[in-house]
C-alpha cells in the first residue's frame, strides 16, 4: 500500500499549483499492475485508498470522459448520432492529447427507446491500445480499453427505463446460461442490431463490433502481456459490464496459446444490470468490476435492486416523491421515472457487481451543497451528483472507500485542474468558481457550422459522407 499523506498539500498550495499548471508525474506500476486491475479483489487498497489505484481510476475516468465530451448530438446536424472527428485525432480534440494509446475503432449502438422500431443509430464509444512503447514499459503490458457513452438523447433516456428482465441474447454465439437476466434497455443497447438502419457500414451490434475489434487486437499483439479494461459513466457504466461479461463469456480473453487476459472494468455512476445469477456469473468468469458510486447518485439505485448500496439515497427518494406528488408539483420527465419504479421492483431482483468505492459529494469544500439530495423540482441538482467531472473530483480527495473513512478530511492528493468540474454544471464553491465559468465545455466550435467555398455558414462534412463505409470512423 501506498502512503498517501505525504502527497497532500493545503487548499492554498494546491490553488497555486493549479493555476501554474502543475501536473502529478505518472507513476511507474509495471511491477503491480494485476493488482490495481483487480487481481485480488482490491484488498486492502480501498481504504485508505492506494496512490497508484487512485491515479488509475483518475486515468481510466479521463479515458471515459473523452466519450461524453466528444459527442455534441446537434439535433439539426444531418448526422446527429456521429462523432465529428477523425479516430486519430479523438484524443487531441478530447484535450488529451499524451495518453499513450491509438483509437482503433469507433462503436454504433441501436437505441428504440420505448418504441420496438429502431430510432437512432448513435455513436457509443470507442477501443483503443496502448501504442507508445514508453506508456507500455510504464504500465508493465499492453493495455486494450473499451470506453462507453452516458445517455444524452432522448430516445436513450427512455430506453435506459426498460428495466424488464430479459435473458441475455448471443453476441458472438456462446451460449449464455438459462437462469442469467438482465435489463431490456441496457442489453438492447448492447446487442440489438437491424442492417436497414445501419450507417457507416456497420455490421453487427455495438457489443459485437466491442468484442470483435478486442479479439482482433489480442490476435496482432498475441505474443505480449496484456491487460482489458472496460470503462464506462452512467448508461456507459451499464455498457462496460455488459462487455466485460461478454468479452469472459464468449473467452475472447484467450491468447492462442492458451493464456487467461485479465478483464477489469472501472465503473462509474452505473446503474443495476442484471440478476443474482448474472453477479454469480462475474465471479465465476473472473471479471474483475471496481463500481465507483457515489451517495447522493439516484442513477446506481435503479433498477431497484436486493442490495442496500443506495438505502440513503432511496429514503430521500421515497420521501421526495411523497411530497412531490402531494403538491403535483413533479415535471413529466422525472414524473415518467417515477412511474417506472413499480415496473422494476421484479421477483427476481437486480443487484450491483463487483466491488464499490463509495463516494460522499457532501464532504468536498470545493463543491456547491444543495439544500437536500433529491430533488425532483431541479433537474440540475439531480445531474451535479450524477456528473463524471464531479465522481473524479471526488475520487481525487477521498481519504478512503469505506463509510469510517468518508468521515475524515477531505484533501486532494493528486493534483488536478479545478476547472473540468465545471465543464457542464455549477458545480465549483467560491472561492474556486472565481475565474471558471459554468458550462463551458464545447465539443464543436460553432456548434459545428462552418464557412464553406461560397461563404456561406453550413454544417461541412469534412470527412465525406459519413453514411458511406469510412476507414476512420469505421
């Protein structure tokens, strides 16, 4: 275990270093690498929380990021669902641009919200490996990471409440066991695939082209130590599980020569996916999950579950709602949430995988406190607890994972830019909000519009035509 204290600093060092620009030097952990990807469960790393462990799950969160940030969704664009940039340059544009690995490939998921024709075909995420010799020799092996989008449609967010039951259909033909169960929407999301609404010549399920493009990737780099980390926020989170299942599942974890690839996957904010038989499966297949959750997060408490991860926050929920409906004060999106709750208390109920890190907005001096956790009259309250920038914050300052230790201070202890929790909600306390505006995350400048030839502000295509099969977003 890594002594932590010796890295923590003042709120007014760390002010400064902020604003010099100071950044943590990466560590070298090429000599415990299995560890912090879960080999033993995380034992004895979580509290307090390891040095190493907690630039890891720093890193992977950045890696997770890039999703959200790179995908505007600009409804009047002609190709909404589209990532605007090219594979190689994805990170660049991310403002990541020193991470050691190359995109290899972009994912397509089929969303059908509430309605059983498929509505959107939208980019989900992205595989990428480690292709920088001197990140390789860091890390101690060459690291595949499958990274997958939160919800932000529409259409997404509905299919996000479909938390019926359903058995897991076959990605790559492995037959799944009868007893196993899983959410409708998560796993559509998954799975689902209808070649007459495919775009970029897309063949096969976002899960197939996921496990597809990771085979591939074992089979070029066969004769090397590798790792597979799956990371994934919100929707992304409940994506990562399915994948790392399925990656175990259908054994693509296996070299040629017969050797077992460790398959990790860092989760945030993830809501519920599956059944007792589905959390025994994990175990049995060795995937490895460390769930990062926070207290206030109603997201990881639905599908209601048969674990009591979320008691606090489903007291307040219950509460709220009570109250809410007395005054028939509750909007229509979040008054559709709570009619679903019904639909997902099921006989055979849902429960969290893997290993939980808990998080506690509450304990950071340099984060805004709303009067209560849940609130349905303020959508904006219910997304500052929800936001990747804020679950990372968080994770930079916790002395621990376990409920005695989210009782002590909070200090930052890698250092980081303040500005990021920002990027998308008011998030930051004064002092610290001084110079970060709110909301001031923009993926496309000009919303995307650009001058072309005649002068004229139009949305360019600037790879082509993006329904055509295309080597960099294919």
């Amino acid at each position: 275990m890594s002594d932590t204290s010796s890295c923590m600093m003042d709120s007014t060092s760390i002010v400064e270093n902020i604003l010099s620009g100071y950044e943590a030097p990466k560590a070298k952990i090429a000599s415990r690498w299995r560890e912090l990807q879960g080999a033993n469960n995380w034992a004895g790393l979580l509290s307090p929380l390891d040095l190493d462990l907690r630039r890891e799950i720093l890193r992977y969160g950045d890696f997770a990021q890039v999703t959200k940030d790179s995908f505007p969704w600009q409804k009047k664009h002609k190709h909404p669902w589209a990532c605007p940039y090219k594979k190689s340059e994805l990170f660049i544009h991310a403002e990541q641009p020193e991470t050691g690995y190359e995109v290899t490939r972009y994912l397509y998921s089929h969303f059908h919200g509430l309605k059983s024709e498929i509505q959107e075909v939208n980019w989900i995420g992205y595989v990428a490996v480690t292709v920088d010799s001197e990140e390789i020799r860091r890390l101690g092996r060459r690291d595949i990471i499958v990274a997958w989008r939160g919800t932000t449609t529409d259409i997404e967010w509905q299919q996000d409440c479909l938390f019926s039951q359903i058995q897991p259909t076959w990605v790559n033909g492995t037959p799944v066991p009868e007893n196993i169960r899983v959410s409708r929407g998560f796993w559509d999301a998954f799975a689902d695939f209808h070649p007459e609404k495919s775009v970029f010549g897309i063949k096969g399920s976002a899960g197939k082209q996921a496990t597809q493009e990771v085979k591939r990737l074992i089979e070029k780099y066969a004769d090397e130590e590798m790792s597979i980390t799956i990371l994934g926020h919100s929707l992304g989170g409940a994506l990562a599980t399915c994948c790392a299942y399925q990656i175990a599942e259908d054994e693509i974890n296996k070299t040629p020569s017969g050797t077992t690839i460790p398959v990790t996957a860092f989760t945030f904010a993830s809501p519920r996916v599956g059944n007792i038989a589905f959390r025994q499966r994990f175990k049995t297949l060795g995937v490895k999950v460390l769930r990062i959750a926070a207290n206030q997060d109603i997201v990881p408490c639905f599908p209601i579950g048969d674990d009591d991860d979320c008691n606090p926050i489903m007291d307040s929920v219950n509460t709220e709602v009570e109250e809410t409906v007395e005054k028939d004060e509750i909007s229509d999106p979040l008054g559709f949430l709570v009619n679903m709750i019904n639909d997902a208390i099921l006989p055979d109920e849902y429960i969290h995988v893997g290993v939980t890190l808990a998080l506690d907005f509450t304990k950071s001096p340099y984060l805004k406190q709303p009067g209560k956790w849940v609130d349905f009259n303020s959508v904006e309250n219910l997304h500052k607890h929800h936001t990747l920038a804020g679950y990372l914050h968080l994770v930079n300052g916790i002395f621990g994972g376990a409920d005695d230790d989210l009782n002590k201070p909070f200090k930052p202890v890698v250092i980081q830019d303040l500005a990021p929790v920002n990027k998308y909600y008011d998030l930051l306390a004064e002092p610290y909000a001084n110079n970060v505006p709110v909301n001031w995350w923009s993926p496309l400048r000009h919303y995307g519009l650009e001058r072309n030839k005649d002068g004229f502000w139009v949305f360019l295509d600037v790879h082509g035509d993006p329904t055509k099969p295309n080597p960099d977003f294919d």
